[in-house]
C-alpha cells in the first residue's frame, strides 16, 4: 500500500470517529434523560460540549503540530479521544457526561484538522479531487447508517456501549498510525505561542455557539443577539490583532486566497443552509402527518443522490473546473428546497424528489468546494489553511440551524414556507461570487505538464 493510502486511510478513519459521534449519540437521548434525569436543555449540551471542544482547539492546531510534531499529535489526540470515551460511557450524572464529552470533542478536533493537512498534503493537485469525493464518501455514509446502527446498539445493550465502542475504533486509528506514520521530522524551531490571538480566537468562537444555543430558544433570543454582537467585536479586534502579526495563531493571510475563501463562503450558504433545511422539514413534515420513519426514509433519496453528485464532483472537477459544479449545485438545491416548499400534503413522490434535488445540489457543491479549498495549497500552509477551512464548516453546520430555526421562531408555526423561501435564497448567495471567480488560473494547475508528470 502506497504511503499516501496509509496515511489517508488512519485520517479516515479519525474523520469517521467524529461524525459517528456527531449522528450516533443523539439516538441514545431517551435512555439517557431517563437514566440521568437529563432535562432537554441539557440532552442539547452533549452535543454542543462535543462542539465546543471540537471547535475551539482547533486553533490551537497549527502550534500544536509545529511543536510537538503531527505524527506525536494524531497518536496523543487519538488517545485522548478513546479515554474520554470510556469515561462518557462511565458517566454517572449529565453533568460529569457533557464534561466528559468536551474532552473528547478536544481530542476529535486535533484529529480533523491535522490528519486533513497530513493527508492532503500527500497527494498531488490533479488527486486532490479523487481524494476529496472518498472523504465526502465517508461522510455521507457514517451520518446515514450510525443512527440505524446506533439504535440496534442502545435496544441490543444500552446507550453507554455506543461510547464504549468508539475505544476499539480509536485504537485501531493508534495502532495503524503507530505503525504507518513516517516519525516526525527533528527541527530546532520552537515557535512561540500567540496567547493573546489564541484568546482572542477561542474567546470570539465560545461567543458565537453560545449566541447559537441561546437562539434556539424564544426565552434566550434576545440575550443571544447581545452575545453574537460581543462575538463579532471579539472577532474583529483579533482580526485586527492577528492580520500581519507574525506567528499568529491562525494565518488570516490565507483568507486573501481566492480559491479557499470562495470555497469557505459555499460551505456557509449551501451544505450549512441545508442543515437547517433539514431540521425545519423535519418538523414540518410531522405537522403534515408524516411519521419519524417515513421522514428518516426521505434521506436514503437525498444520500443516493449525494453518492452520485460526489462520483461525478470528483471525475469532473479537473476537466470543467469549479464554476459550473457549483453553479450547478447551488441552482440544484435551490429548486429542490422550492419544490420541498410547494408541498402541502403527504406526497412521498415529490418529497423524494425535493431530497434528491437538494442532495444532489448540496454534495456538488460540498465536494467541489473542499477540492477548490486544497487543489492550490502549498505544503507549508496546508496546517493553517486545514485549520481555517474545519472551523468555517463547523461554523456553518451550527449558524445555519440557528438562522433558520431563529427565523421560525420569529415567524411563528406558519412560517414555514418562508423560511423554506429564504433558504433557496440564502443557496443562491453567493452565486456572484462564484461568477465573478476566475477559474482559469486553477484549471491552468491542474492542465500543466510538471503536474500532469509528478500525479503519475
């Protein structure tokens, strides 16, 4: 096995970890209220804390890889991951739980970014696209079959065993990347540590998902909106600070790249609006009358359609370039949030062509947009530019639920139609960008002979 697969394959399966986390724990909610007299609000914190954790050391990755080197920091993340996991499943109140879930969400947040710079830093621009469509693969099909697996778990055993699981996972991650994982190279730099931008970033992303959590309740609306206004000056003092400040925490710099920051901007509007989407046509289609396992049998439409938008992102993004994928996408969920929108009764046809259009659309745009992310990156700041790219999308899968289930709030129980209305709006935002962008700069990467010679 190639080196590269090796070290795809141990990023994988970290990737894996965390979104089974994200998707299989929610079905175990039940039985924990019940055996921990949990209260809805605090069922909400097992997975925001997991957020939490996730989000905010996730800044810290680039120091962290520099000085203790990334093999040393996959194995020592991993490890973390898999005792906090034996300790969620020994919870024996909420509250020890949703500490013992911010660890992990501590350990899972080195994993992503750094295993992605790993990874993607093994693999020449023209594969980028082909490794992109087996990430989003893996994506698709963890957060499609944990639930169902989840579920056979809790019923089988008890929800403690579905954490109790992730330990033989993370330490078959260990053990391959133990053996795998070229040692990390000697260097005599020992970068110093940005504390006031690293405050100032965990500061800022702490603000803003708890403005989130607070949005989702009408008590709190009014105290999130004063929390999201000191997240923003928070985030634009540490812009200020960190701009050209050498050895920031995160190079802002990057953000001036105009393939990542298109690539960022999608994410926002298209997967994280559909985020939102999905969970208002949740309550919406039970307001109809449909029941939970006739909604849940909507998303094997959405994810056959996604499994076909990822084959065909990967094979055409090197040959038509990024605009017309996304064009495509966005325009693709659009209509399919439309179609989701004209419907007023029970009808299993048009839902499940609403599902299809918006995975189809959705997961073009997703595989295009992380492809455009890497496709030009240099080496050296593949580190910074994976950090900055994994808290824009977990950034964009919580604000995107926000916004809309905000709005319904605002609205009311027949608002639905126009929330649906603003998320096929919200999709098409940023299509000037994507006009605007020129393309001739990456297919002229992709197309050059030194490129085309060193991919095979």
């Amino acid at each position: 096995m190639a080196y590269r697969s090796k070290v795809a394959l141990v990023y994988l399966l970290g990737f894996a970890l965390d979104l089974l986390n994200m998707f299989a724990a929610s079905i175990a909610y039940p039985d924990i209220a019940r055996q921990l007299h949990a209260s809805v609000t605090q069922l909400a914190w097992i997975t925001n804390a997991y957020m939490l954790g996730l989000t905010l050391i996730i800044p810290m990755s680039v120091w962290l890889a520099a000085r203790v080197g990334e093999r040393r920091l996959i194995l020592g993340s991993l490890l973390v991951f898999a005792i906090a996991s034996g300790l969620v499943a020994q919870a024996g109140s909420i509250e020890s739980l949703i500490g013992w879930r911010l660890l992990q969400g501590l350990g899972g947040g080195l994993l992503l970014p750094v295993g992605q710079a790993l990874a993607y830093r093994e693999f020449p621009a023209t594969q980028r696209a082909h490794f992109t469509g087996v990430v989003l693969l893996v994506a698709l099909m963890v957060p499609a079959l944990s639930p169902a697996a989840g579920g056979l778990i809790v019923q089988a055993l008890s929800w403690r065993w579905i954490f109790y699981l992730n330990m033989p996972m993370a330490l078959l991650a260990f053990g391959l990347g133990l053996l795998w994982l070229k040692p990390d190279k000697p260097t005599r730099e020992r970068p110093t540590l940005d504390a006031r931008g690293l405050l100032l970033a965990v500061s800022a992303l702490s603000l803003l998902l708890i403005a989130v959590s607070l949005a989702s309740a009408t008590a709190t609306r009014h105290l999130a909106g004063a929390v999201l206004l000191l997240s923003v000056l928070t985030l634009c003092v540490y812009i200020r600070d960190g701009w050209r400040k050498p050895g920031a925490v995160l190079d802002l710099q990057l953000i001036k790249n105009p393939s990542l920051r298109l690539a960022m901007l999608i994410y926002l509007f298209v997967p994280g609006i559909f985020t939102g989407t999905n969970m208002l046509a949740v309550l919406y289609l039970h307001d109809l009358g449909f029941g939970a396992a006739q909604t849940g049998a909507l998303m094997l439409s959405w994810a056959a359609a996604s499994g076909l938008a990822i084959m065909l992102g990967k094979r055409s993004f090197n040959r038509v370039g990024p605009k017309p994928l996304l064009i495509a996408g966005m325009l693709l969920q659009s209509l399919g949030i439309v179609t989701l929108m004209q419907i007023e009764q029970p009808a299993a046809g048009p839902l499940i062509i609403a599902y299809a259009l918006m995975g189809l659309g959705g997961s073009l745009c997703s595989v295009t947009a992380q492809t455009l992310a890497f496709v030009g990156m240099s080496a050296e700041k593949m580190g910074h530019s994976s950090a900055l790219w994994n808290i824009n999308r977990q950034l964009g899968f919580c604000l995107g639920a926000a916004l809309l289930s905000s709005l319904l709030g605002a609205l009311g129980a027949n608002g639905f139609k126009y929330c649906f209305l603003a998320a096929a709006l919200l999709t098409l935002l940023p299509m000037a960008a994507v006009l605007r962008f020129d393309a001739s700069k990456v297919l002229a990467l992709l197309n050059s002979p030194a490129l085309q010679e060193k991919s095979t």
